[in-house]
C-alpha cells in the first residue's frame, strides 16, 4: 500500500515538454534570474553576518547620562550621553524609536520621562523637558488602555520614576487620582512579588532596579552581575548599579559598550550569539540558507565552540540555549540536553523570563524539545509537554509577555502546535514564514528595539524572489509530468488513483532547490508508479498478471508487444522502465555509473512483497506479526521513490554505501513509521475489505486480551520511538557512512509521511488543497507583502 492512498484528488494541467526541457530551463533559470538578480540581496545580506546592529535606546542612555562624576557630583560622568540626549528628541517631544508602532506609547512615554529626569538633574535642555512632558500628557490615556504593548517592569518603573520625578520638583501633568492608582498597582504587585519569594521575583526586581526610588539591597543585585560586568546586559540596570556601588566591572562594561556605539547605548549588549542564530533560523525558515551555507557554518561553529565554553550569554538566557541546541543539534553537533534541567518545570519560573512567562523563550524551550534523539532524554520529553501546556493556554486566551508585538506571537504559537518538527514540510513553511515576516520587527524588553539582524526587507525581497523562481521551475516540472503520465497512458488504467500532484507536491515541498530537479522528477514518478503498482497488486490485477509483471522486470530485456499478457501489465511495465532507465542515465552524470541495476532491485523488492500481500489475501492467510512487519515495511512502496533519489541529490554514493547496513536501517526505520501511520488510519476500511493490517494482527495475536483502542496506543508508541530513532540516524556524525544530504530525504519523506496522516490538528482536505495550490502555482507578489506589513500596523491588538 503507497503513502497516496489517503491523499484526495488534486487535477493538474499538462502542456507539452520532455526532461531535456526542462533541464535546460534549470540551468538558464539557475544562471540568470538567480545570479544577476539576487547577486546584490545575497551580498548585503551576508555582510550582516559579521556585524550585529542594535538601536539605541534613549531609555538606557539616559540612565547611563545620570551618573554622576568620580570628580563632582554636579557633573556627569559621561556627558556624551546628555548631549545625545538634547540631540535626538523626536519631533512630537517624545524620545525612542522613531517611526514606531501605534501600539508602544507607554514605551514611548517611560522612555520619554527618563530622560526627562536625567536632563532636569543635570539643569538643562528646560525647553525639551516642557516638549517632553507635554507628549506626557497628550498620551497618558494610553497607559490604561488594554491595547497597548506594557513594556517589562512598567507597572513598577513608571510609577516609581514619576515619584522620583516630583522629588526633583517636576510638575507631572498627571492627576493625583491615577497617581495614586499606578502607585496601589505598583505597590500591590510588589508585595505578591514579596510574598511569592521565588527566585523569579528577586531576578526580575533586581532587572528593574534602576527605576526604584528606595534602593534594593545592593548585595542582593549584584549577584547577578556577569563576567563582562553587566547586570543582566542591560545598560540601564547597570548604570544604576554604578552609580551606587561605584562597582569597577560595572563601568568597565559601560565604557565598552559606549565605545562600541559613540554617544548612546542600546537596551541589550550584547546580542550577538542570539541575534545570528536567530538570522540563521529566519533564513531556513524562509527557505533561503542555502544561498550562505559558508556563513552559517562559520556562526554554527563558532556557536559551538561557545557552547562547549560554557558561555553565560547562552546559558543564562533560556532562549538563546534553547535556540543554540536546537540547531546545533540539527545540523550535527554532538551536543546535550542536559542544560534544560534548570529550566524544568518546577525551576522555570525562578528564572527572569520564567517568572514573566516571556512567550519567545517558551516558543524556543518547545521547539527544542522536539529533536530528541536518544531514549534517555526524559528532560525533553518533560519539556514537550509542559511547554505545549502553556502555548495551548497562550493561544486560547491565556496570555504569556510577547516580546514582540502580539499577532506575530500567535502566528507563531498557532504554527508551532499546529504543525510540530516532524510535520513541517519545508515548502509550506516557507511561505508561511514569508507571508507573516515583518520587516519592521520590533522587540520591546524595558524598552523597545530593532536590529536589522532580526528582520530586514532585504532578507524578504531574497525570499519572495527565491520562492517564486522555484515554483516558476516546479510549474514547468508537473506539466511536463503530466504529459509523461498521459503519453506513458497511465491514465487509461481504470483501477489506478491519479494521484500526480500530490505525489510532486510531496518532492517539491522538501527538495526545491533548482539543482535537485532530477531528484524532484524521479521521485514524482516513482511515487506515480507506486500508487498505480500498489492499486494493480491491490484491486486492478489476476494472479497470472502479477507473476507476469514480476517476471518482465527480472527479464528486463524483453519484447513487450509479445511477453505481456494484459494491456495493463504492458502499461506499467513500460513506465516502470523508462522510469528506471531515465534515472540510470541521469546518475552517469551525478555517480560516474548507472545505477540502473539497484533501482531494478529496488523495484522487485517492492512487487514481491506486495505479491506477498495478495497471497496472504488470497489464502486467507494470517501471519505473525514479525513476518508481516518484515514484508510491510518494504510492501509500503517508500523504497522506489526515495532510494532512487539518493543517487540524483548530489553526493556521491557507492554500491558499497548503498549496500551497507547503514542506509538499510533508515530505509526500515522510515518505513515502519509510514507503514503504522497508515495501518492505524487505514484500520476500519481495511477491516471491513477482510485485510489485516498492523492493528488488527495485534488484535488478533493478543487472544482478545488487547482492544483496538490498546492496539493503536501500541502503534503510536513504536511510531513516536521509530521517528526519533529516525532522527538520531540522520544526524549521527561519527560512524556515518551516508553522506548527510542523502539522510535528509529519509527525514523529509517522514515530514511528508506525518503531514498526510495528520487528522486531529493537521490539515482539512481543503487547506491540503490550498496548501499545494500556493507551493506549487501561486506565487508571492512582494508589494503586497509590505503593504500589509503596514495594515497590520493600524489593526494589531494586545
């Protein structure tokens, strides 16, 4: 039985062309579009790599201005930083990011009455004070409006720095009433902070200190000071330490980071490990890493080199140690799980995103939970479903802190439960990705920051171009399948599914580079040949037509108009040997050889054990359950469409690799995840055909002692150790013989595998249709994209 029989209908053109063809419109598509247009995109883009850009936070500068001079107080220590100040107030009298959202005013207004407090404490720039606080005032409503992002720590800061403020005799235009109110607000969470007397809470007051009238014990806030000085890489926190404890580390990374970036700070520094692992995954989620594989594996390695350091920036911040194991782990580093014990559930909120419940930390603890690779990981296993727990309750109303505005969070959380690692064909990912990239990404801690790193136009421009060029050559490629289906008249087989577009879809949305057009034609094909062969065996054939068709192929060379003794047997004999034929020819060019003879092996495994299958019918046979997985695996028709493949991705592949016990073990272990997702869907229709299957031989077996509903419990488990087991196979570095692009198509043919079983969260018959339709014939318009990057800008809620 083939994968497509649980695939519904999906028609597609045809037009005339032939594998030269479209050859050839590869490679002038590859040599032209590609080259001369994305030469300048590609360029600018890898630049980012080697320097990480962070805005400047007026918030953080203006606490770093307030320091008062070693030599005198009525001085301050770094004067660039007031000077910056008076430099850079926005026109409305506000200070922050210019240009930003309409949804961060009370970031705007925090960051606005900082510096308004360092400027009234040095004396000067009484002008832009009085614009400041007539922004204030104009925006105040703001602060109780639900829609509006609160920046962390605002309900403590806010209050505590209008305090402050009328204790240097600033005249707040602010009622004594909603004073009062931010104040009880202020005071009530602190004392539940103080009552809850958990790690969290000392963490998070300890990151929001410099907004606190009365000072925190000093010993207690400096525990968290780091190697390069800084308390939590935060400037404004810092500054605040300084200032009271005239700490040396403390200036020491304050003087860095003004050397780095002149007259002003930013909120975070620094973020380099993060911000390029992040670029990196917004790259592969887009579908464009393949363009800079030099540059990410200089990050990756690097990463690592920090990570077996022991580098705090990584472990202190579950995020980016979420994230750096992550794709470490998946691109074949040899790295442990076991840094996620400190932030096991009970332990989690002792930590400052913890205790916030920060969203994106949450979103990258789950993420990396779902690449396990060895059977002792019950940390990961653990962290799957505590992490999953939080992101279902995020998305049905309870909120987790989003450190970016909110529609991107659930867009996030949405596609991350709904479509988990194992399921998420990489096509369909990337237009998802594409359609909700924000080019204007803006992440708010105390207060709110860019960084071209983290999302740029340029990067979304590369993507669209990159997107549309692929499917312009993926159109090409099912027209001139289509016409290969008709000419090779598999379409007059009656008793056949037609099942071509699913079939491409399934090779397209994993393997879609330009280069792997041989690999996408072959696979398409066979996955076409086995969905015919698999309803021939099944319901189109005699036992005399089986034998038959069996015989031609161990023959090979043979006459067809006299050997065939049925018109369908001389129909899929025929396509099956063009078939094999075409790819044989094509691996001379990629192999050195024709590997013709393997694929001709391959294709008499698959008829003999479905002859199998018909027999056992037949004969009402009922097998063990051991001799009828042995058959099934293989009886499951995966081997002529991925097998092949391997020969046309690129590397080179011996007979000795490709005999080896290595490549076998994959094969298997992929197909009896297929096969047990298939048994367990196809159970009640093959029942009541009077066919035994995985779950019912189970049954049967068990003397009555297990249920059906035990049964697939059963099923779902080996299906749950097979895939990770999969994983770990094609990962392993060390002993590998298998050259790891080879690997990968075991792992997408799974993502494919879960995409099409999926049935109580996955896809509806509608949205597959719609999903192959934009991998396969729509393509992205670019201006659309950004406008409505801009609608989204007027029509965001918190």
């Amino acid at each position: 039985m083939s994968l497509s029989r649980f695939m519904a209908p999906l028609s597609c053109t045809s037009s005339t062309s032939d594998s030269s063809m479209i050859t050839a419109t590869v490679k002038e598509n590859m040599n032209t579009t590609t080259a001369l247009c994305f030469e300048d995109t590609k360029e600018k883009i890898k630049n980012m790599f080697n320097k990480v850009e962070l805005s400047i936070s007026s918030y953080d500068t203006a606490f770093v201005a307030m320091i008062p001079s070693s030599t005198s107080p009525h001085a301050p220590f770094f004067p660039q930083c007031l000077n910056w100040l008076l430099d850079n107030q926005l026109v409305d009298g506000s200070w922050g990011l210019p240009d930003r959202h309409p949804l961060l005013k009370n970031d705007a207004i925090l960051s606005t009455l900082a510096c308004i407090l360092a400027l009234k404490q040095w004396g000067i720039g009484e002008d832009k004070m009085n614009k400041g606080l007539h922004f204030i005032e104009s925006n105040f409503t703001s602060i109780n409006d639900d829609k509006q992002h609160h920046p962390i720590g605002f309900d403590i800061l806010f209050p505590s720095l209008v305090e402050y403020a009328q204790t240097l005799g600033i005249n707040l235009p602010i009622q004594a009433t909603s004073l009062e109110a931010m104040i009880q607000k202020r005071d009530k969470e602190l004392q539940r902070g103080s009552e809850s007397n958990s790690e969290g809470w000392r963490e998070y007051l300890a990151y929001v200190s410099e907004g606190m009238l009365m000072p925190l014990d000093l010993n207690t806030i400096i525990k968290y000071q780091r190697k390069n000085g800084s308390l939590f890489n935060s400037p404004a926190t810092t500054a605040a330490a300084f200032h009271h404890l005239k700490n040396a580390n403390c200036l020491s990374y304050l003087q860095s980071v003004l050397q780095k970036f002149g007259n002003a700070v930013p909120t975070v520094y620094p973020l380099d490990i993060y911000a390029r692992l992040y670029m990196i995954d917004s790259l592969e989620r887009l579908g464009i890493n393949h363009h800079f594989e030099e540059d990410i594996q200089s990050v990756l390695d690097e990463t690592y080199r920090y990570w077996l350091q022991g580098e705090e920036t990584i472990f202190l911040d579950p995020t980016t140690c979420a994230m750096a194991f992550r794709m470490l782990r998946l691109n074949g580093y040899d790295v442990s799980s076991d840094p996620f014990f400190q932030y096991s559930e009970d332990k989690f909120p002792h930590s400052l995103k913890g205790y916030l419940k920060d969203a994106s930390a949450v979103l990258e603890l789950y993420r990396a939970s779902q690449v396990i690779v060895h059977p002792e990981e019950s940390v990961l296993v653990k962290q799957s479903s505590w992490t999953r727990n939080l992101l279902k309750q995020d998305s049905s109303g309870y909120q987790l802190y989003a450190d970016k505005l909110r529609i991107y969070v659930d867009n996030e959380v949405n596609d991350v439960l709904k479509f988990p690692h194992h399921a998420n064909l990489e096509r369909i990912l990337n237009r998802r990705s594409v359609e909700h990239y924000n080019v204007d990404e803006t992440r708010i801690l105390k207060t709110s920051y860019r960084s071209c790193n983290l999302a740029n136009q340029e990067i979304l421009k590369l993507a669209v171009g990159d997107f549309n060029l692929c499917q312009s050559i993926h159109s090409k490629e099912l027209k001139q399948l289509s016409r290969w289906v008709v000419e090779s008249k598999l379409d007059k087989l009656e008793f056949a599914r037609q099942k071509l577009a699913y079939c491409y879809f399934s090779s397209a949305a994993t393997s879609f580079s330009p280069e792997l057009s041989d690999a996408r034609i072959s696979w398409a094909k066979n996955g076409v040949l086995t969905t015919v062969v698999d309803d021939f065996f099944d319901v189109g054939s005699s036992e005399e037509e089986q034998l038959n068709l069996i015989q031609l192929v161990e023959k090979w060379d043979v006459d067809v108009s006299t050997v065939c003794c049925s018109e369908a047997v001389k129909i899929i004999f025929s396509a099956v040997r063009s078939t094999i034929c075409e790819i044989g020819e094509k691996s001379v060019e990629r192999q050195g050889r024709n590997v013709k003879d393997n694929v001709i092996k391959i294709w008499l495994d698959l008829m003999r054990s479905m002859y199998t299958e018909a027999e056992w019918l037949r004969t009402k046979a009922t097998p063990t359950m051991n001799d009828y997985m042995q058959n099934a695996y293989v009886s499951f028709a995966l081997g002529p469409i991925v097998l092949p493949a391997l020969y046309l991705v690129g590397p080179k592949l011996s007979d000795n690799v490709a005999e080896n016990q290595e490549l076998n073990h994959l094969f298997k272990t992929m197909s009896t995840c297929g096969r047990l997702l298939n048994d367990i869907q196809g159970f009640k229709r093959e029942s009541e055909e009077g066919k035994l299957n995985a779950v019912s031989l189970h049954m049967i077996h068990s003397n009555g002692d297990v249920t059906y509903e035990d049964a697939v419990d059963k099923m779902k488990g080996v299906i749950e150790d097979k895939r990770r087991e999969l994983l770990r196979l094609v990962l392993k570095e060390r002993g590998s013989l298998v050259p790891r692009d080879c690997k990968d198509l075991f792992w997408k043919m799974m993502k494919v595998l879960n995409l099409f079983y999926i049935k109580d969260d996955g896809f509806t018959s509608n949205e597959m249709h719609s999903t192959v339709n934009g991998v396969l014939k729509e393509p992205i318009i670019l201006s659309e994209l950004l406008v409505d990057s801009k609608s989204n800008t007027l029509s965001q809620k918190h």
